[in-house]
C-alpha cells in the first residue's frame, strides 16, 4: 500500500503527542486505519521515517515570519478624553 497524506498526517500527530516512541508506531497506525496490515503500515512508517526531514524543511521554508517586538512600557495605547 502507498502512503498517502492521511498516514503522514496521523504519524505527525503521533510523534507531536509524545504517546510513543515513533519505532512503535506501527500498532498505532493499523488501530487508526482498519485497512492497514502489519506488513503495510510498517511500509508506511519507513516511508514518513525517510521523508521527514525533508518534509520538515519544506514546511519550514512555507512558515511566515514574524517578529516580535516587546513592548516598551511607555506606549500609551488609549488617548485620554
């Protein structure tokens, strides 16, 4: 079975959430998706595994920038009536 975006997608989750170790992932991934075999979610976690840092990195790349400036302490934000 190919991966697709939905498996990914569900392995971010999984390795944001801190529940497992993603090398144990795989019983996650067939309990989410009925469809998967052992044998096809293992597939699919090699393939998320091999294209992570490159997915990661493109994502990055996309994300906006933004800077912070704190605030001074001596902006007036409201005028007086």
């Amino acid at each position: 079975m190919k991966a697709k975006k939905k498996h990914f997608v569900y392995l971010d989750a999984l390795r944001e959430s801190g529940i497992t170790n993603m090398h144990g992932a795989v019983p996650y991934l067939m309990n989410a998706f009925d469809d998967l075999c052992r044998k096809d979610a293992g597939a699919i976690l090699i393939e998320w595994k091999r294209t992570f840092a490159e997915r990661r990195r493109l994502l990055a790349e996309a994300a906006p920038v933004v800077t912070i400036i704190p605030p001074t302490g001596d902006d007036d934000f409201c005028e007086e009536p």
